[in-house]
RNA sequence: GCCUCGGUAGCUCAGUCGGAUAGAGCGACCCCCUCCUAAGGGGUAGGCCAGCGGUUCGAUUCCGCUCCGGGGCACCA
C-alpha cells in the first residue's frame, strides 16, 4: 500500500464518518488534501496523519475524537494492521506487512515507469535555459542550469506535462560585431579592439577560420570582411557550444535563433500585439512599452530614438512568440545577474493580455562560486579567464557535474570546490547513490550465477516476509518514489529527486549489512531469499530511474 | 536607497500544504569484513534553527522589524 493509496483510505473513511452523522460536517469541509507523511519514530507506525487535527474546528469536535473515529474506521480497511491515536490527535497508521511488502513487486512490474505520474498531464512547457551568447565557450556559469535546467524539464515531463527544452541563440546585436572584429583582428595581427573579445580562444578561433576559408584574408572591404569573420566563428562557436552541452548529457529540442525571430516578422507582429493591448507610447523620439502599469519600475524602450530596436524588444518578441507556439507556461532559467529582468518580463507577459501567474515563470538561480585549492576561480569572458564547461567535464566527469550541482536548490547560492570535485572520493554523494546501484546490480548478477531465476523461480515471491525493520524502512523509500517526482515538479526542484536518491541508497546499503540476500554456500534457496531479490530488484529500478531523470548514468560496475 | 537570495552541528548543506525527540555528508573519536564490492554499516560527541516581536493548541517553517553576507538595479548585449 502506498501513501497516495493510504491518503485514498483515509479520505473514503472520512466522508462515510460524514455520511452517517459521526462526525457533524459536510463533505465540502473535510481537507480535500490528507497529508500522509512517514513517521520519523518507528513507534509511530508506518505513516501518520495530522487530518483529525485539521477537521476539529469544522466538526466543533477535540481533535482525539475524530481520529478514535477514524482509527475504528480504518483498521477494517484490508493493508492497514492498526491505527492508534497519539499526543494531540495523530493517528499512527501501521500497513499489513503483505500490503507493505507488495510494493516491491509494484516496482518490477512498472519498471522504467515507475515514479511517473501525470499530475501536470494537459500542461505544456516552454524551459528555456542557458541561451549563452554564442561569442565563445561555455563557461562554469552556464553550467548549474544546464544540469539543473536538463534535469528540471525530466522531472516536469516525468509527472506528464509536455515539455521542450529551449536555447535561445542571441545571433545578432553589438556583442556579435565586436565578436566579429575581435577574431578580425586577431587573424590579421592587429590589436583587439578596446570592448571586443581577449580571450585565447579567439586566436584560436581566427586560426580555425582562416585555415577552413583562406580567401577570407583577400578580402578587401574591412566591413565585409568583419562579416565573414563573424559568421565563420558564429557558426564554429555554434557548433561548438551545441557538441560541448550534447557531451555534458543536455539536449535541447530547440534552438531559437534571434534573427529569425527578426526575419520571420515576430519583432513586427509582437509590436503589433503589444499596441493593441494598449501599453506602447511614444517619448524623447522613442518607443515605449508601459511596463508600470504591471509592477515594473521604469518603462521600457522597445524603440531607440535612433529607430533601432532594443534587445528587450527582442525578448518581447520572443515570449509572444512561444506563446504563438502553443505553450501554456514559459520558463525562464536565469542567472542572478539577471535578476533585474524578472519584473519586466512578468510585465511583458501582462502587457501581452496574458495571465503572468501562469504563462510565464521565472526562476533565478544563484551564483556558483568556484574554489581551486581554496582560491576563488574568477569568470571573465572579456577577460580570458575562462573555465570552459568543457574542462569541467575532463576534470570531474559528466555524472559528478551533474549530480553536484542538481543536489543543491538552484536558489541557494553554491560554492563548488574544483579540488574536492576532482577527487573521486565519498566526499561526492553521486558515487554513494551510484555504488547502491552497482551492488545490487553485482547481487543480481551473483543471483544469476549461482542459477537463481527470482522472477520465474518455483518459489514465489512473498510479500509478508519482507518484515525486518530495514526492509521496512526500503520498502517505504520506495513507495516514496512517485511523490517526490511530483513535489519535485510541483515545486521546480529536481534536487529533491537527488536527495531522495542518497536516501533510498543509504536505506539499501543499511538493508544489505543486516539482510542477506543470497543463500550461504550449502543453504537451500528459501521464499525469503527470492523475497529479498524482488525488493532488491525494485530498489535497482527506482535508483535507475531516479539517476536517469537527472541525467546522471546507473553503473552496473564501478 | 530600492529589489532579490541566503544566515540551521567545527565545515558544506537538506528540511513547504506549521506537527511528536531538527537531519545528512565531511571532519573528530569508538566499533563491525571466514559472507553478495569496506566506494559499505553501527555508535559517541557536536544546535538558543542569526536576533527581537506577532499569528495559535503548536513556528526552523507563516507575518513584521533589526543585524550580517551574496547578487542585481542601462535608449548594453
């Protein structure tokens, strides 16, 4: 029986008490969301609920009364064993250890779909994340959202929303000019303009553009030829950046370019919407979007008083755009530095005509110091001090990236210490959930050697003898599985799926010291043994397919 | 100044419909391998959940203020 089932149970109980007079509320007032949580004491059952306490100001009724009600209620329901009544009205709830112990084979039934859920069926998404410019490598401060974000929309989908992972190129403006004069100069040999690019790559990049397009130094018009440079190392930077983040295990299915943005009219047709919606004027020669009518602090210029367009007009443009493209929630994945956009597009979205609570979400993700050895990694483009996410990778491995930066909450502010990291020791949390994986797989695998079919042995799996507290305790981790997936996505917070993940592993390696699974050199193979290889099998799955949301891969040996 | 994120064990951090005795890893100390991987398990020590008020049966959690730290406040991209 699993807590949603349980939560099912008490909620049935509680309108028959409605129903015939026990307890004096209608069937509006009883809490439409039992809140089932696992008891933390062992002496408290498997589950307890706090929904008599909630009730006794409706029903006018002490708290213990209701749950004695309930409890009577609820001890004929087949799967509860007992229900008692504690301190100021919880009712400790224990399972029938049959109904607890069938989980296991609920797990290896469902395989890789266990834990999905379709608490956001119907609902599509839009996660836009990373969107570097594409002037140079990534670097570690795209990285959290690029594990973070990957791992975010695998967790939205996992619960049944639709979702696209997005990149938004931004191929067009001032920074790709001096983008273009930089490796102009650099493969000419001269200096590098003032603001333009200084890191080694650009050299780099010159070099690679001349080799592939020798003609490109014959050219005579400087314009025309800053041009070509442009495009070359675009379409390199491009390339480059779209390999780097298809190794790091993030894959986007779409790739927006902001020129075509321009081209295909959306620029034009989001003004357009945005004046008939009533909050564009003009002033000082320029083009103006009312973003305080929506809690913004200033008005914004979506057109320079020299006639250009402003970058924000891009972005307005481009949020009506995914809207046109069907999409009921656009996610936005932003660094701390971006913070000061959040009320203007929260504003755009409103001067769009649409609701800002739903169509559009903003989530803003902190800063990751990095430490080397105890000093601080400084980042800076401009100044070629650059730590590629490419190095990253070479240094630590995608599975321990991933896993370090998704196990803490993107909100918090995070400091990564690239000396820690590299050390492939415990200190890394991945490696512990990865070992529970590998030991199981390698118990299996011993099960098999020694002849052990579990799944189609003569002995059948019993569920009831799965009763030593650390099985328990595994078998609840895993009846967990299904609600984390859905707070995780309820609440944009895929390291809940990671710190379940450490749970669930701490929970088996606790199962595995106590409990043998296979039988000892001249014992006879038991109902117990094959129980054990169920329960074993289920953790596998739910580990699998945890680490698998994340992205992170489930070694079968380490 | 305004906005925003944080302040929980020595260190790095978990802890949302407000619940019973506040958790994990690392570090310290003590135990456990004739047995499926010791990349593991068990135990001890370590806390005024930054501070002060409020809401109530009950607050680390919700609200207000204060203090301390990170980040942000362009007709830049």
């Amino acid at each position: 029986m699993t807590p949603n089932e349980l939560a099912l149970a008490i909620r049935i109980s509680l309108v028959e008490l409605a129903a015939d007079g026990t307890l004096p509320v209608s069937t509006d007032e009883l809490p439409t969301n039992i809140v089932v949580d696992r008891s933390k004491n062992p002496e408290h059952g498997d589950y307890a609920t706090n929904a008599a306490m909630q009730l006794a100001k409706a029903a006018k009724m002490p708290p213990r009364a209701i749950a004695e009600a309930l409890a009577a209620k609820l001890v004929s329901t087949p799967g509860i064993a007992k229900a008692d009544v504690a301190g100021p009205g919880f009712l400790n709830i224990t399972i029938d250890a049959a109904a607890q112990g069938a989980i296991a084979a609920d797990v290896v039934v469902a395989g890789a779909a266990y834990g999905r859920g379709t608490s956001m069926q119907g609902q599509r998404f839009n996660v836009e994340f990373i969107s570097a410019n594409p002037t140079g490598p990534l670097h570690l401060g795209h990285t959290r959202w690029a594990a973070v974000g990957d791992a975010l929309a695998a967790v939205l989908a996992a619960a049944g929303a639709q979702v696209d992972r997005e990149f938004y190129v931004n191929d067009r403006g001032n920074q790709m000019e001096l983008f273009g004069a930089s490796i102009r100069a650099a493969a000419l040999g001269l200096p590098i303009p003032e603001d333009g690019y200084k890191g080694s790559y650009i050299a780099d990049l010159a070099e690679e553009v001349v080799q592939a397009q020798p003609t490109i130094l014959e050219i005579s018009d400087p314009v025309d030829q800053q041009i070509a440079f442009r495009e070359a190392g675009y379409a390199l930077q491009l390339a480059q950046q779209q390999e780097t983040l298809a190794s790091f295990g993030t894959n986007f299915d779409t790739w927006y370019s902001e020129r075509d943005l321009h081209t295909s009219g959306g620029v034009d047709r989001a003004l357009d919407k945005l004046r008939e919606q009533g909050h564009v004027y003009e002033a000082d020669g320029a083009v103006w979007l009312r973003t305080t009518d929506f809690d913004d602090d200033k008005d914004r210029v979506l057109i320079k008083a020299d006639g250009s367009l402003t970058y924000f007009a891009s972005d307005c443009a481009y949020y009506i755009d995914k809207r046109v493209r069907g999409f009921d929630t656009c996610l936005y994945l932003l660094g701390a530095d971006h913070h000061g956009y959040v009320n203007r597009l929260r504003a755009v979205a409103a001067c769009a005509g649409d609701d800002p609570s739903v169509s559009i979400e903003i989530l803003i993700g902190q800063m990751v110091k990095t430490m080397r050895d105890g000093q601080e990694v400084k980042l800076s483009k401009r100044a070629g001090e650059i730590v590629a996410l490419t190095d990253l990778i070479d240094e630590v491995g995608v599975d321990a990236a991933r896993y370090t930066l998704i196990r803490y909450p993107a909100d918090s502010p995070l400091t990564l210490d690239l000396g820690l990291l590299v050390k492939r020791s415990n200190d890394n949390p991945v490696y512990y959930v990865q070992y529970a994986h590998a030991r199981i797989s390698s118990v299996l695998r011993n099960a098999e050697a020694v002849g052990i079919d579990w799944r189609h042995s003569d002995i059948a799996f019993d569920p009831a003898l799965l009763v030593d507290e650390r099985e328990g305790d595994l078998l609840r981790l895993l009846a967990e599985f299904p609600r984390v997936i859905a707070t995780a996505a309820e609440l944009r917070e895929p390291h809940r799926v990671a710190r379940y993940l450490e749970q669930l592993g701490a929970g088996y390696h606790r199962f595995y010291d106590g409990c043998r699974v296979l039988p000892r050199g001249d014992e006879p193979l038991e109902a117990i043994h094959i129980s054990r290889l169920w329960l074993c099998a289920a953790t596998r799955q739910t580990l699998f397919n945890g680490l698998t949301l994340l992205g992170v891969s489930a070694p079968t040996k380490m």
